[in-house]
C-alpha cells in the first residue's frame, strides 16, 4: 500500500478526487465539516478523523480542497493546524482556487514549521474530477513538487508546471476562469443580438457548438435560458472576477474585460440573481436590450 | 456537366472556392479585377471574361465574394449590372461578409429585376476554403436557397439556415466574428496578468491550447509576438468590429465588449498596427500595463 | 437699417436668435418648414418666405439653424439652392450642432458657388438665446469670419475662434456637449450610490450645488426624478454622442467614456425613453443597481 | 477661552484647520508624528503633546485629520488609544476622507469606551482650508453632531448633515471626490479629440472655463501639461477610485465610469506616474491616441 494521505474538504469537487486517491491505493485520513459525506470514503477504507489537525502525519502529505481563501486561512492558521503536525518534511498540496497572494502568504507561513506550499488549483468540473481527468497547475518548489507529482498524476490527465512562486499556479488558474468568464460575457451579448435581430437563439448556439467546444456549453444554456441548477453559481463567478481584479491592481495591470464583467455580475446580483449558474448574466444583457425576461427568483 | 456559375472576386478566398466549384463539375464565368489572378482558373477550364457584367447568364446563378460592403455594392448598382443581365429567375449568391442591412437593401434592389439574393457568409479561413470545409451560413427566400444548395454543399462542410430575412446570415456571421475578436482581447489581457506576475506566457499558451482550440491559434500567436505576416489584418477587425457595433445600434442593442474593442482596436491603429494581424492589439494591452513592446512598424 | 440676412429654420433655437436680430436693427428673410412659426417674426418687421432659396440675396449672407446633418445637407445641396443663389460673395453662417466631416464638406461644396461657409454652433439653452447670452464658437476663413462679427456678436455674450478649419467649431461645440453627457452620466452613478446607502439624494444635490453650477442643474433633475417636459430629448442626446463617436473614429482617438455613454443611452433608449430627458438615464443606473424605477411612459 | 481640543495630525490639511480652530479661541492639544510640523502651533499657544493618547482629555473632544484608514485605525485601535482617554461623554471628530465601512466600525469600536463617533470628512483644498471656507459633510449621533457645530462652523462655510448613519458623511465625501475624477477622465478624452482634430488646447480650455469652475481648472492643467508639483497625487486618485468601488460593491452598485477610471488610472501607475498630478492620466488617453508624450518621470 502507498502513503497515507491527509484530506480536509470533502464537497463536489473534493470528495470524487478523494475517492480517485482512495482506488489508486493510497491510504486517506479524511476530514469534511459536515461529517456525513465522508461516510462513503469511508466504506472505502479511508480513515474518518474528527478535527483538521488530525489528517496530518508528521512528515506526511495533505491535501485541502476547500471553498476559498477564508476557509484555507482557517485551517492553515488554526492553533494548532494540521500544518504544524506535519511538521518538518511535511507537504501541503493546496487544490483549491484561491488568491496567488493568498498562496503566497501560506507559503511562507508553513516554511516556520518545516513545512512546503505546493500550489495545485485544477482545472474541470466535478465530471472531470470523479473520471480524474482534471488539468492540474502546481508551482512551488521543486522537491516537494517531485514527491507530490505520483499523486496529482492519479487525479488528473495534465500536470502544468509554473515553477517556484507560490503563486504562480493561482495566477494560471485565475486566467483560465477568466476566459471562461469572458467566454459567458461575450456570448450572453451576441445571443441578445441574434433575438433583436428575430435569429433563433437555438440555430445560433448550434451553429457557434460547431466550431469552439467551450463556447458550445455556454451557448446552450443561454440559448435555453435553463439557469437553474446552477452548474457554477453567479456568485462565485464574482468572488473569482474580484480575485482576478484583486490580482491585476496587486501587479499594476489594467484588465477592461474583467473591470466590465465585474459591473455585468454586480448588477446581476443587485437584480437577485446569486444562485443561479452565472450564464445567467445573460438575462441582464437581454434588459438591456429592452427584452422582458422571466423574474428573478 | 453541371449549371454553369458566375463568379465575382478571386481574393485569398474566393479562388480556392471557385476551384472546388470547377473541380464539382460546375462550369465557371469568373471576373476579377485583377486579371492575372483569374489565370490558374481558366486553365482549369472557366471562362475569364472583362467585366463583372459578363459573368451573368440569364436566369442563371451567379456568385460574389468580395472585400467589402462598399465593393458588393459598386457591383451590383452598376449600370448596367450582372443582376439586371441575371434577371427574371436569376439568383446572386453573396458569400462577403456584410453589414446585415447592406444585405437587405441588396435583396430589395435585385427583386425590380426578379433576380434572388442569397445571403451566404462563410466562416473559415482560406485553407478550410481550399479542403471545401467551410461553414456557410444561409438565409433568404426559400425556393433560392434550395436551389443552390447543391452548390454550396461543394464549398462547405455544413451549412446553417436562418430563415428568409436577407440579412440574418450575415447577423450570424457577425455573430461568430465578435466572439473570435473577444478571444484575441481576452487572451491578451490574460497573457498580461500571467506576464506581470513572472510566468512564462508560453506554458500558459499551452495549458490553455488542451481546453479550447479556438483559444489555442491565438494564445500561441500572442505567446510568441508573432504578428506578420497577418493571418487577419487588424484594420479589417476594426472594420468587422464596427460592423458589429452598426448591427447593434440599428436594432438597439448595447455590446460593451464591442463597445471596449473598439478603443483597443482604435488605439492600435492610432499607434500604427494597422497591417499587423489583430491579435496584436495584445501589443498595447501589455503597454497599458508598463510593458514595453517592440515599436510598431 | 443694417444688411438683410437670410435665416432658415425657427425651432426653439432659431426663433429667438432671428429676434434678437430683428431688435438689432437687422433685415431678414426669413424661411421655416411650418409657416405658422414665422409669423410672430412677421409681425416684427421680417419677410416670410416660401421656400429656402428665397432667403438669399446675391452676396448677402444667411444664417440656418437647423436640427441635425441632414436637414443642413437638404438645404445646401437642394437643386437650385440658397448657396447657388448667394453666390459670389456670399457668406452661409451655420449655427447647427453638426459634424466636422459634414461642415467640411458643405465649406468645399460652397467654394464652387464662390460662397464661403462660417461654422458658427453655439452653446446655450433656449433662454441663453432669447437672452442673447450664446457662446459662439466660430471656424473658417478669416474675412467671412470678420464680416459676420457684428451680426453674432448680436446674438452670444462671447465668440470663441479656432481658425480657418471649418470643422473645427463643431469640433469644439461636440466636445462641449460630452462634457455635459459625461457630467449626467457621473450624477447619475454617484446618485445611485448615495441612495443604495441610504442617503437623500436631494441633500447629496444641494451638497454638490454648492461647488460646480454644471452639476447642479442635473443633479436637481436626478434627485427629483423629473424627467418630463425633456429640456433635452434623450434621442438627441444619443444623436450627439455618436457624432462625438463617429468624429472620435474619424480621427483615430479612443474615447472610453463616449463608448460607455452610447451603451447607457442605447440601453434607455431599448427600455422607451427616447422622449425622456437625457438625464433620464440615471433611470438605467439605478434599475442597474437593483432599484425599482418608475415604468417608461 | 472655548474647551480645550485634541486634534491629530498637521499635514496639508491639518494645519490651516487646527490654526484657525486656536484663531478662533479654541484651546489645542496637538499632535503629529513629525513634531517639527506643530512647532507653529506651539508658537500660537497650542500644547504640543508626544503621543497621540496624549491629546485628549477625559470626556472632551478630539479630531483627526489622516492620511488614510489605516493612520486613523492605527490610533483608535491602539493599546491605550486616546479613545480610551476620551472616554464616556467624549467625541472623536473624523474628518480624513476614509471608507464609509471602517467609519461605520470605528463608531462601533468606540461605543465600549462611550466616545462617539462624528464623521466629518470636508470638501476643500489647503488653500480653502486656510481661509476657513471648507465644506463639511458629518455624520453620526444628533446630540454629539450638534455639539460639535461650533467647532466645525470655525473650518468651513458650510455643514451638511447626512443623518445618523457614520458611513454616511464619508459616502457623500467619495460621491464627490468621483464626481471630480470624472471630469477629470472627460476633460483628457476632450482635450486628445481636440488635439487630433489639429485645434489649440489651451483654446478649448478657455471655452470650457466659461461656462464650469469646476472644469476650468482642471482643463487649464491638462492644456499646459504642467502636472508637477501634483496638486493631488496620482497614486491617491487611485486610492480614493478604489474606495469608491469598494463602496460601490460592499451596496451591491455597478458604477461603469468607476471601473473604466481604475484601469486608466492603473495603466498610468503602470506608467510609471505615481507622483504627478492625477490630471496626469490626460497623458495615457493622449498615447492612446498615438500622440507621443513627455516621458514619465
């Protein structure tokens, strides 16, 4: 049998890549919140532990897959934390999308205790993940990311290096839900020209889908108008815009899309609209446009 | 043998189109401005005749692929014109990407001489012209488009109907351009951020190239600072750019994309890009940030 | 008595400037599309004309006040015309907020009469005017220039010259009117901010009162949410941002604030504002913020 | 002799108030990090005192005059802190431009100590300062506000009262400071439009001056390019646009000429032109019109 794992955040994300680590033979110290999902990677043979502290191993590995920068702080700076067990010789593999400056922080704080940052924010929805087919980005340094490198390869079908800043990988990620982002914006205001042009929204989207796979997912959905449930909520869309915009005025760099999306998203939320997937920004560039659209809900 | 075609404008795309119609069997009156380019065609076995009027047979179906609106119209509103000698049952295949409304008058105009008009935008480049893998976009009256289905069927590898309106095709090519520009602005910006914060923009290009190939061509072209020769001259973005902005406004329509692309594209140009290809408007995104770049030429 | 001038159009402009002439001991010929508008001047001594060559008088000058590009263009270039009938001499005094390009060309199609074109837009509302108490901002030759000195110098409490371009008034007459759209657009986002935090938007208006008379007007106008009568129609306002866009393109200069302004008011005007006044668009900034607002008329 | 008064911190600002608050009878307790810069306040009989704790007098009344919110954090949340002093029955007397949300908690933090909290930030530069002719907005308790009326009305020459809510005060300071930066933004657009079109600036300038105050001086800078010494720093034009959008965000209020603000003020950062008057930024809409500018320092 492999090494033994800790693991704290087991949502959508976190519990199928939980369960691709548990299949791939290594041994999993899990700790969720909300204890009851861990029931199932428990039936697998994964250790349920009761406070974050205890997935650690000194010297051992942990891997966090958790909502934000908040409840990655939380853990990380608890007293005592899950990082001063590991201790010197430990690795924390960070798989959340967080703040590179955030990354940063921990990076360094961990180094009192001996312990390495390696920075693993993945790319690809839940699907992905429960197929371990994720897109990983890491950087950090070099040994601990050598060691951790057997583990990533069981959750994902790419490993992306972006060397030694903390950061680094978080930027990388930041971009990547940029473009997707930017992808939603400029598909919600094109569909609002096919509608006051009498186009079919469905025609378009099909014809778009023939061209460009990340465009065809976003296209159907706002050509359906189908924004419940939510695939991603439009509220964390605007928590990862105002982390791009966090990002960019944090290294001087002017970024108009992200500055236009950021209004788009807030006025979407204004109108009520923060559970919702956010292709749902789509209904207020159709007011926009002076189309009715259905009411928030 | 098949019908034979009129055909209008032998540019980078309309030659490779009028030698897959002649490779099909169809015969070929073909016209351009500049003889010599006409040449490979007529060994090839159409006739090169002297001026756009000739290339019409009456009834017959005649096609035209040209730079711009401006151009489309000197043609057609020439007196005598191909669409008067076409005449009663004749059809005009118009495969230039235009303004929606240009499309519609063309329609209006060519009725007083029971002529058709086809609106038929393509979207692809010269070499998906060249392998008949274009996607042709098509809308007008409905016996016409039956008519020349057959023909286009040659050219492209699908073909999209949006109904009778002349200018819907062309509403949907517009369509299709103003996502790709905001690709090449989206990248750019993103290519900043990753660039000011010390990572190399080359391995962003790569990660990004494994979710979405439409982002892939111009993530590389921006990654490498490869604007020339120009796969798309800058000054004929600003020109589909405004088009789009023109689309919008008549059927009242507000694009902020659009709108911000605008002043990138006009700041390109006013520092002299104007013959770069257009993902070089990432040029002056890295300047706003502090970046210097290579002078313009 | 002084020379008589010619005079076409007697709008809520044009009227009270052609009194103001009258009283100054001026002759005029006077000539408006609905009759019925010139007889209070007829009653002042001016003769009403049928048509608007009957303005002219070989050598004379004549004023046009008139609502936009096209009906200025209509005038001029009518077969026979008012220009053709100053002829040699002659001296076409435009008062119209129109554009460079036009004033341009209408000075260059003059030459050929041997008539010379004075751009003369002025600032002021329809009170300033019947006070006599215009800016005039005047371009073109220099002698015109001096000639018709003492005729505006009877209607504006200031002439401001910007030399022999004859676009170049209009020019400065659209940059005056930005500036104004610009300061109805930043009352209308900070007026939303007070009221989303709670603030009497008539106490932020008096507060700002007090330091910039500019502002005060149109923050009265927001506070109270006072729209109609329109002291300026929302359309035209449209009108003079696309002609500042439409200058700005021309001259190759990016202006983001006009780009954003012509998607605020095309979005109020999609929502049926079009006879609102232009500061009605703060409509759109609080309906933006999640601010029910009183349904378009 | 009036109470006695603490007042924190002599910079531009502080000053001319604190020497018109000992001119007009009011005795001084004052402080400032910098003692050399009280010397003349000591001159005119102010108690010059080594910590800020050291300014206040049990129940009585403080002001403060800082930089940012992190300088008036720094000396209400220090261990003890002259809030403490103050104690029950004392007032703190805010008047820096800081985020209406830390004034909001500041009055929270001071309730344990029973001091409460006047929100008082002013409108005015040094010069109005020094002739008492400030504008002041407040805002907090009836009964402290009304207390402190007297003091206030030796400063300014004019108190406008916002209610009881503390953020207020500081929400109409930031509306105004926005209003300022966008004319700021407009007049640089104008002035490149005018520039392109080959008309004088300082031309313009004069024009504009007519009509606004507000505008003429900010025209008069940007048409001589004289941006040093800097009026307002460029860097705190940044901090205050920033402020705003926070403001904006934490209200859930899109503020589109905000956003576009904070990218050309960061592109200027970028540039290098931290310390150069913010009208500066008329430098960066100028090289993106293709004019070349000065260098930056």
């Amino acid at each position: 049998m492999s090494e033994t794992l800790g693991f704290i955040g087991l949502g959508n994300m976190g519990r199928p890549i939980a369960t691709n680590l548990l299949k791939a033979g290594f041994g999993l110290r899990v700790y969720n919140r909300t204890p009851s999902k861990a029931a199932s990677l428990g039936d697998m043979g994964a250790v349920i532990v009761e406070t974050p502290l205890d997935v650690a191993v000194p010297g051992g590995i942990a891997l966090t897959m958790l909502a934000d920068d908040h409840a990655v702080e939380e853990v990380c700076y608890a007293k005592p934390s899950f990082v001063e067990k590991l201790g010197k010789g430990g690795v924390h593999v960070s798989l959340s999308t967080i703040s590179p400056a955030t990354a940063r922080r921990l990076s360094k704080h961990h180094q009192q205790y001996g312990v390495e940052y390696v920075a693993s924010p993945v790319f690809g929805r839940p699907e992905a993940a429960a197929a371990a087919k994720l897109f990983v980005c890491v950087s950090g340094a070099i040994l601990p990311k050598k060691r951790v490198q057997p583990i990533l390869g069981k959750i994902g079908q790419g490993i992306f290096d972006f060397g030694e800043d903390a950061g680094a990988a978080n930027v990388v990620k930041l971009c990547g839900n940029f473009l997707v982002a930017s992808t939603v914006e400029a598909l919600a205001e094109m569909m609002v020209l096919a509608e006051k042009n009498g186009i079919s929204k469905k025609a378009v989207a099909e014809t778009i889908g023939q061209f460009s796979p990340m465009h065809k997912s976003y296209a159907d959905l706002i050509a359906e108008g189908q924004f419940q449930p939510a695939g991603f909520r439009l509220a964390l869309g605007l928590k990862d815009i105002n982390l791009i915009l966090q990002t960019a005025a944090e290294s001087v760099t002017p970024m108009p899309f992200a500055s236009l999306m950021h209004d788009r998203w807030l006025a979407s939320m204004a109108k009520g609209r923060e559970n919702l997937d956010w292709s749902a920004i789509a209904l207020d560039a159709a007011e926009q446009a002076g189309i009715k659209t259905m009411a928030a809900p």
